[in-house]
C-alpha cells in the first residue's frame, strides 16, 4: 500500500456556531490521517458526529479549530476547480438528473477539466469510459438513470465521484438503501478502487459487519466524542469496538464480529455436529437463550445430534430420558420453546 498522506488533521475540532452562543463542540483535537489506496470506514453510534466530520472534511461546514490539509494544502485556499480535481462527494441523497444517460451523468465528473462549454476532449471521454467500465456499469452507458436500480444508480454515482480523477472519494452512506447482496457488492467494489486506483475513500457507515470485513481502518467515533483509529481486528480486540457500542441488553461478540442480544439463559445443550448444519443450529439454540456446549463438559439441559443422511438432515434432541427427531431447525426450537424450564 502506498503510504504517502492524501489527508491529514491537526488538533481538528468540529461542531456547531451559534450566534450569540457557545460552540456547540461534537469532537476535539481529532488527529487523523487517510493514505493513498487506503479504504477507511467511519463508525459511530447515532448522533455521535459521523455526519459533522464528514461534512467538515468535504468543506461543506467550518471547523471550529484545527487544520485539515488536503495533499498538503488547506482545501479553504484553494480554488473550486482546483478542490474538485482532489476531492469528489457521493452523498446519500438521491439526486434528480432528469432523463440523463448514464455516460451523461458520468461525464459530468469532468467538469474540474473542461472548459466553459462543458466540451469534453478526447481525453476526457475516454476517461469517462474507463470510469464506467471501473464499476462494473459498461452495460448500463446508455440507460437513462431513473430506470436504474438503487444498487446500479450507487455504482454510476461512484463512476461519476471516480470521473474526476480526485485523490480523495467521501462516501455518506453508500451503502443505506441497498439490500445485502448490494451492499456486499458495493463495498467490494470500494475496497477494489482503492486498491487499483490509488486513490484514497473514506466512507460513513451503520454497516458495521461490512466495515469490519472490508476496510483497511476504522475511524471509531464514540458517543463523547473520542476517536480511536486502526486496523479492524485491533479495534476489536482492544475491546475499543464493544466498548464504542455497548447497549443495554445487546453485546458485542469478539468471536463471531457480530453483536447479539443477552437472554436470560434458558438452560445447556450438548450438540454434536460438524459443518455449516453444526454452526447453523448453533446460532439458532443461542437465540433462544441456550449455551452450546459442544465438548460435552457441563450438566445439560439436553442433547442435540445431527444426523447427515445424503443430502437430507435430521435433528435428534434426547430429552428427559426419550428421543425426538426433527427434519428442520424450527421445529426443533419449537419443541425446545414448548418445553419450558425442564
């Protein structure tokens, strides 16, 4: 990865002025840094300021203090044309382009290099075509965009974002309307960019099990404003992660990068599996508040055993001195369920 600095904040300090009032300060003496090729995802709880760093970076909102320096320069002095070629924004908000194509809203993306007109050379359109062929859209150039899917749409917006040729892509939620396949999609192809462009992307997310599989840092921004950074599993294995988002009644799960909800324990169950059935069935019995012990060693509620027959699976809970078979998890738990405190 190249290290050379594309971003950089000093003793940064973001919030809100208002007039005749104090600074309303969300964080403080925030030191931050975004490297070329690097893929960085900011992670917070709600209301934690994500927005309000973002926004000041992009220069859409003042800093109360500090210095943000943008390959060097204060973005501030330079000019509109001059910021564009370093920084492009793909916001959350769906923007009305009419009837545009998609090579059209593409194009735009050029506007830092061409002249008063909007004349796009040679250069420039070929640019446009290696941007839309970047994201995966070279099927879609001559679609009109409001035909297009939300996940389609968020790849020609990041086309547009990379049709500047900036060192730095902001990213607001990029993810937000999209299913899962789209959004795994998505962030795929972000990590991608920044690994074969060298540019690099900084993007605000809720998606935190995304994030911690694809970036290469997390800006971890709690609820009073304090900022850790640094790779995702140190994050993790700091206890920084469960310690940004703890809640009542949920915890964070540094075995599985998943956050689960605490239940009363329901009791034991010795399982014995392998494979993808084993893990399955385990997340199920877990839900409902049962601790799988699969090395036989404490007092069990009951015994689970799953049978692998071809293709077919059978589930055999040995309870209370009799067997009972299931063909599927959820009538497995419904009989667990039914069964109450044994």
């Amino acid at each position: 990865m190249n290290t050379e600095i594309v971003l950089q904040t000093e003793k940064l300090t973001i919030g809100y002025r208002h007039a005749g009032r104090a600074d309303v300060v969300i964080a403080a003496d925030l030191d931050l840094s975004l490297h070329r090729g690097e893929l960085v995802c900011l992670l917070g709880p709600n209301g934690a300021g994500k927005s309000t760093l973002m926004r000041t970076l992009a220069g859409l909102q003042p800093a109360l203090s500090g210095e943000i320096f943008l390959d060097g320069d204060h973005p501030a002095e330079l000019s509109a044309r001059e910021l564009a070629r370093r920084l492009s924004i793909v916001l959350t908000e769906r923007i009305d382009v009419g009837n545009l194509a998609v090579r059209d809203l593409v194009a735009l993306g050029r506007h830092p290099y061409t002249d008063w007109w909007g004349k796009l050379t040679p250069h420039d359109e070929e640019v446009v075509r290696w941007a839309v062929r970047a994201v995966g859209a070279g099927n879609l150039a001559d679609r009109p965009v409001q035909e297009l899917s939300d996940g389609e749409r968020q790849k020609v917006m990041i086309a547009r974002a990379l049709a500047q040729e900036p060192l730095l892509i902001l990213l607001d939620e990029p993810t937000a309307f999209l299913d899962l396949p789209r959004r795994v999609e998505v962030m795929g192809l972000l990590r991608s960019l920044a690994r074969q462009t060298g540019r690099a992307i900084l993007l605000s997310t809720h998606d935190l099990d995304l994030a911690l599989r694809s970036a290469d840092r997390l800006w971890l921004l709690s609820a009073e404003g304090e900022m850790q950074s640094g790779a995702p599993e140190d994050l993790v294995l700091s206890r920084s992660f469960e310690r940004v988002f703890a809640s009542q009644g949920i915890v964070f799960d540094g075995y599985t990068g998943s956050f689960r909800i605490v239940r009363e324990s329901a009791g034991i169950i010795h399982l014995h599996g392998e494979g993808m059935p084993a893990l399955w069935t385990t997340r199920a019995l877990e839900r409902e508040g049962f601790c799988v012990d699969s090395d036989a060693t404490g007092a069990p509620t009951a015994a689970v055993t799953i049978i692998q027959n071809g293709g077919a699976l059978q589930w055999l809970l040995h309870l209370n001195g009799r067997s009972h078979t299931f063909t599927e998890i959820y009538t497995l738990i419904a009989a667990l369920r039914e069964k109450g405190d044994w």
